[in-house]
C-alpha cells in the first residue's frame, strides 16, 4: 500500500462512500466476515510481526486476534439483523391530533467516511482491523485507518489483508485506506470530507485531537476513548483478592486502559499478599521507549511521593535499545495522603503500577468517589455475598455509574469482553463523547438519522419499504395513535 | 419563580438528578402527562401573552400549544414503553468463542442536568415546556430553561406551569428551572454540573455556545439547531406549485428554520403566479424589532443583487416601537448569478423572503445541491407521479439524503409533525450535531450508556432485572451465541 496523497485520500473514500452506503446489508456482513477469516488465515504471519514490534507475548496476541476476529463477525451479524437501523415508518394520518400527518419513514444511515486512530497497546483489536474500524465499515462508512507508529509493518500488512478482503468480498474500491504520521492524521481531521473520527490513547492526543475535530469549520463528532483508572471498592481484602488485583494491573504489563489503577481497601486490612504476588511476575517490556520513558518517570513520581508506603517497589530498567523492562509496583496510601497529593497520585500511570488506597469507613465512599474519580470507562466493586444484598452498598453502585461506563461486581475490568451489552466509554476523560468503542452498539457512532416524507416506494431505502426486502425489524405506528396515549396514566 | 444565583441554580438541578433519574417509569410518563394537562388548562392565559409578545397569530399559538402538549404525551407514552433504554442482556457465557463471558447488562441512563435554551419562533413548541425541555425530562434528566428575551413574561408564567405540575406529580424540587438573561446562560453551559446542552436558534449564537461547550475542561454534547435553507426542487412549475410555495414560505412570516428558501424550477416556467399569491398575503409582525431588523437588512441585500429579478417585492416597514411588520418578498436568479452572489444570496433569511432559482437541465441538480446545500434541515422534491417511479430522480435523491435530515416528496418542509418517525435535526449547520430535535427520537441526546457486569438482581436498575417489573423490551443474548454467526454467509 502505498502512501497516496491526503487529498487523494479524501476523494476516494468519498467515492466509495455512496456505493457502499447502499450494499445490500447481508453482502456488507459477508464481507467482515471476510476480513475476519482473511486475518485468521495469516494469523501466524501476523502474530510474528506483532511479537517483534510490540513485545507483547505470544498468547496474548493470539487471543487478541481472536477478539478481533470475533468483534467482525459479531458486527457482521448486526448488520444482518437491521436493528441497528432503528426502522420507524409512521402511517399517514388525516386525523392526528396535532393535524393530518403525511407517512413518514426513518432509519439511520451512515454518517459518511470516518477517519480512525489506532492505538499503540492492541496491535489488532484497537488498530488497524480493530473495533473502531469494525463499528465504522458495519455502519456502511469508508475507513481511513491512520497507523500507529508504535507497529508500522503489522499495520502496512494488516490493512493490505483487509482491503484486498473486502474488495474481494464485491466492497467499492478505497473503503478502506491507511495512512501513517500525525500530521497526515491531523491534516485529514481537518478535510471537510472526514465525518467522524475515532481515537483511542492518550488524554493529551486524544484531547488535541478532539479540538481540532469540534473547531473545524464544519464541526464532527470525535470519539476519543482516552484516559481512565478504574478504580476498585473492596470492602474486604484477603490474599486471593489481592493476588487477582496484582494479577490484572501486571497483566500486558499494566498496558490496558481498563486497567485497576486503584484499588481501596479497609484501614488495617493485611497487605502482604501483594508483595508475594507481585514478586512471582515476570518482567515485560513495555510497548516502545517513548510509553517505557513515560512510564519511568511516573513511577518516581509516584515512589517519591510523601506518605507513601511501599508494596512493592518491582523494577523498571532499559536496554541498549531504549525498551523497557518492568515487573509489578504497588504502593499504598491512606485517604488522606490520596486527597492531598492527588496532583501526583490520580493521574493515569500507562504501566504496571498501582495504588492501594486504605479508608477508615465504608460510608464516605460514595462522596469521596464522585470528588476523585468523575470519569473513567469502569468501576468495581467487591463485597462479600451478605452485602450484595442488604441494600448497604446502593449509594456507592449510583455513584460508580454515574460516573462510570461499566460497573462491576467483582471480577476484574481488564479482559473486556465484545458482547451486545458491552459499554467501553465512560464520562470524560474516559471517552471525549460518552459512547462505547467495544461490543455492538459501538455502531452507533457512524450513524445519523435520515427522515423520508411522503416517498413513493421506488425511491425508498429497502430498508424503508413496505415490502421490507432485507427482512429488518421494522416499528410501525398506525393511525389512531393519537387516542392512545391516555392508557397508561390513572 | 426568583432568580436564584447560578451555582444554586445548578446545585439545585445536581440534587434532583439521582431521585430523578430513579423515578418508576410510568411515574415519569405521568408527570409530564400532567404537564400537558396544565399547559392546556391554562391555554387562554398563556396564548394571551404569547401574542402579545411575538406578534404571532391566535390560530397558530393555539396549535402550537396543542402540539406542545401532544410532544408531551407522546415522549410520555415514549418513556412508558421503555424500548427507548435499549436494554440487552448478555447472559454468562463459559463457552463464549473468545474466552469465557460474565453476565453484562446494558442500559442508557439520564445523562444528568441540562440546560436548554430557548427559540424565540415557536414561543411554546421550542421555549420553555417545548420539544427539548420535553425529550430531556423524558430521559430522567433535570432541565434548567435559558428563556428567551423576545417572550419573558411568557416564559415566566409557562415554567411556573411546568415547575408546579412536575412537583404536584411528585416528581423532585428542582427538576426543573428557569433562567433569563444571556451572560447566566454562558455561565451556566460553563458550569461542570451541567452535562448536556440544546439550543434552537442562529448559526451565529449557536456556534459560540457550541464552541463553549466543546472547548470546557470536561466538554459535553451540544445540540444546537442552527441555520437551514431548505432547497425544494421541482420538475415543473405550475401555479399551483407556486401558490403553495408562498404559502409555505410567507406562513408565520417565513420564520421557521423549515421555510423554503430556494425553490428550483426549470428555466422558461412561468412565475406569475408568486406574484398575485404575494399579494394576497396579509402584512405580518416580525417576532421582535431585532429580528426585523436583521430581515430588513436581509432584503435590501437580495433586491440590490447583481442579476436578481423580483417577482414579489413585498414590504418591510417599522412601527414607532421598532416592531417591523412584512409582506412577503420573492426573487428569481439564474444557477449563474447563484453560484457567482453566493455570499449575499446563500445566507438564510429568518423572514418572509425566498429565493426562485431558474435551472436550465434537471442533471446538473445533484452537483448543484451538493456544492451549495452541503446542511439542512430538509430538502423537497416536486415531480410528476411517471417521474416518482421511472429512477430518473435517484442521484438527486441520493444527494439530499447525504445533506438533509429529512426529504419530502412533494409538500412542504414547514408543518413539522411530531411523530416517532421524524428527524428535524442534519449535518452542519442544521445542526451542530446530527441529531434529531422533533420527534421521540429525541430523547437519545440526553442518554449514556452504563453496562453492569456480574451485578447481584438486587442491585440492578429495574428495567435490567430477570423480573423485569417496569415491563421493558429487553433483548437477551443466550449462551451459544457463538455459535451462530456463520449462518447467514454462504
């Protein structure tokens, strides 16, 4: 693939975007089911370059290319089923209440082409063949795919894979493009012909990106899935706990945004596990210097920081290279300490380190979460099965999720998984628009609502017709709506 | 209602939230029934102020009231049902293809306080109890209403309504407020406890607001509903067409963000018939003497234009009050003199003044509108019943549904109904984020997405609970999903 012009760019995804926007929906399923087999075929192909350009392991990217894999197939199966559409046709009604109403029918359809970021930390499901591209082209939007410079020859070679297996699959040509460099990316943000746009990174990128996205002359929606620290409520802490908490903030080497950043323990809970489990984990190297740099220099931060009491201080060294290398850091801190240097302590640290956060009493929580933690992708919470149950922990379940895209009862927030009913975006800075990036409902981003009044059926959507051909969920409301509404007030 | 200060206004509106956004479905349906019932109880008094402050008919304020309490009703039955929560339930999975899945249960939630602002056109059905206010309290949202200058006694009166019947039906103090003046509503839109904001109103105001909005230390969701012109193309010009034409364009005094503004019509059809239509077209106040200044100046501009012939000259004159009292004003350009005058022509004029456009071939119209029209809030078709169904028109159909919100065929964009299916809402600048702001669709714009994950039943929000007792559409995906996909590819 070779690098065309920004402005070539522009004008081929607005070339294919009319003609995939009307691809019959079960041809455009086909062909993510395409791109999802395609990827799998060179899965060993992939996984090798994936390995060296990241220094992920071998069986997390394995995994990892099953997700994405997945999260096609499961889009594929959104797009068949229609729902997606939102179908309301509205009979004409000469006897309204408001007036005669003429039919009219609406869907939504796709928001036109979408210019997608993709993330250094998931080689596969958050770049190039990831979620945002997935949600894009199921919307019936052409990708731009801008590359992540953190794995260049796996994104030449993924996007090669994909656009050959849609164009094979019969997808107009140039639905799906890559670019590389920021400059390109922001150059193209800024083109008049990219309608939305899609990030996953840093607060700062993301957040820049985002301006840039809302002070275009023609403002797009941006959804930058961006910082988050997930923060865990314990109201026990014993050894199997704490070694599942060291378990998923070392996992990927800490290197996932949802992983447990805090986790708050009660005052006086027996803290040694963690020293133990954390000692038992191999050293990572993390994704490039520039994140082992970053990483470095927060956890002096965080280690230097007064009242900080060491669990375990693991290690962060680098090679002759620049990579680094780390094993787990976890401090712990009371409430007081945390409030007092939060300038220090609540800032995302992209790396295996965490912080444990001792509370002297279960009912300032609630409070003390809205104040620190406005904003992040999930929340957690672990009681014992007594208290899950007696109604005590109501107001801090209604503080997390207002707060929080995703709210759990114990388990761990690393490991999302693509599923329906999956919510991966939260408040900002979680996400800069509060939509999901993970799970089937991530489509909506890509869509807009388009009204037909008065249409003879040869000029409708099929999607709108009364003949139904792709067979989509469709809502009707017939005449005489208007004398019904009272059913339901006494 | 007195004026409280912002930051009580907005602490009042944060306390409201979580009882609100509690509430039992059917109570909150309730509650904004009870609304319309007091609007309508209290219609002569409110449509007494009305026209004394906007100039606007009896007849017209009486069915805006009755449309008013309709969209009330109607986002009442909206919130009843509960489909509108799209709630999916993903059960536990062991076997999920891509690792074992917790039980993850999805919901939107109220997005928290908003603060509306109102239009100064549509004194009822977009101010104080109209379709924003309505859509928002509907998604379990605290409203706080920026009232408009042009209608303050009006708006005092109306909110007082609204504030009391919200409070009779045992909703929370607070849920919903009133302010005035323009630096407050600055102030507020800044204010971190205000989540969401909406607005229907100039490109110019809405912009800054919009920018406002996106540019916070945490940015929100603005949806403004801006400028729109609203092309109505037309295969044929008989004088039929052309009466209705000014109809639509002179009801209200053109100010309505659907008036037609351009008509195009095939060059060598006869237009005499606009002008005896004019004519008979009773002079018409302006809403207020700043707006009729604004139209004034807007039609010296378009009669002073290079190349514009006037069909109807029409008149705007003021009285001693300032108030400008109009009759409607047509001119008729060649596509040439169009696209050569685009700045002074293209700008919509909020009054009584529209724009005939004499095309010399039907296939240049999709290039055309694409070019000029790049957002509206509709765009019309006018073409013989052969020329419906023979496919000629779908590139031109094509092109509006990329641009506009919603595409009539035949009719008139003006008379928006308020029915599940309608979009009032398109790409920029109809909107500064494509939304719909008429209609039950409306509702989505104040609503997130909250997933939880391994939640004991008891502490679930009702509408995601296996028992289900608000009796809501819950779309569950079982275990084997995995399974499935490939059923649908060949």
């Amino acid at each position: 693939m070779t690098q065309k012009s920004i402005d070539e760019v522009a004008a081929t995804a607005v070339r294919a975007a009319r003609p995939f926007a009307r691809t019959p929906l079960h041809q455009r399923g086909a062909a993510l089911v395409a791109v999802a087999q395609a990827l799998e075929a060179a899965g060993s192909e992939l996984i090798d370059i994936a390995r060296r350009e990241t220094g992920l392991s071998e069986a997390r990217l394995e995994g990892e290319l099953r997700r994405t894999a997945w999260q096609l197939r499961l889009f594929a199966e959104t797009v068949v089923d229609g729902g997606y559409l939102d179908v309301r046709i509205d009979a004409a009604d000469p006897d309204y209440v408001i007036g005669p109403r003429p039919d009219v029918r609406r869907m939504l359809e796709p928001i036109g082409p979408v210019l997608n970021f993709a993330a250094s930390n998931f080689p596969f499901a958050f770049s190039v063949a990831g979620g945002d591209s997935a949600a894009a082209l199921a919307a019936g939007c052409p990708v731009v795919l801008k590359a992540h410079s953190g794995h260049p020859e796996l994104s030449r070679r993924t996007a090669e894979i994909v656009a050959e297996a849609l164009e094979s699959a019969g997808m107009p040509e140039g639905v799906f493009q890559l670019i590389a460099g920021q400059e390109n990316g922001v150059a193209l943000l800024r083109d008049e012909r990219i309608r939305a746009g899609a990030f996953t990174g840093s607060t700062h990128i993301g957040r820049m990106l985002a301006d840039i996205a809302a002070s275009r002359p023609v403002p797009i929606p941006f959804y930058g899935e961006l910082g988050s620290v997930n923060p865990v409520y314990a109201t026990y802490a014993d050894s199997a706990l704490l070694e599942a908490f060291v378990t998923s903030m070392s996992g990927s080497a800490g290197q996932l945004c949802t992983k447990p950043g805090f986790l708050f323990v009660p005052e006086g809970a027996d803290l040694t596990a963690v020293a133990d489990t954390a000692a038992s984990v191999a050293e990572h190297r993390l994704l490039n210097p520039g994140i082992g740099r970053a990483f470095s220099q927060r956890r002096d931060a965080v280690l230097g920081a007064t009242g900080v009491t060491v669990l375990s201080r693991g290690e962060a060294h680098s090679d002759d290279a620049g990579q680094v290398y780390a094993t787990p850091t976890v401090v712990s801190v009371d409430v007081d300490t945390l409030t007092q240097n939060r300038d220090t302590l609540l800032e995302e640290s992209f790396g295996p380190l965490s912080v444990i956060v001792r509370y002297p009493d279960r009912e300032s929580l609630p409070a003390l979460h809205a104040e620190l933690f406005p904003g992040n992708l999930t929340s957690t919470v672990h009681a014992r099965a007594e208290e899950l149950v007696d109604g005590s922990l109501t107001p801090l379940v209604d503080a997390l999720a207002e707060t929080s895209g995703r709210v759990l009862f114990g388990g761990w927030p690393t490991g999302v998984s693509v599923t329906p009913a999956m919510q991966h975006g939260g408040p900002y800075p979680a996400t800069t628009a509060d939509a999901t990036s993970v799970g089937t409902a991530a489509i909506t981003r890509f869509l807009r609502g388009v009204s037909y009044q008065g249409a003879p059926q040869e000029l409708l959507p099929p999607p709108l017709r009364d003949d139904n051909p792709w067979n989509v969920p469709q809502r009707r409301d017939e005449p005489g709506h208007s004398h019904e509404w009272g059913s339901f007030v006494g």
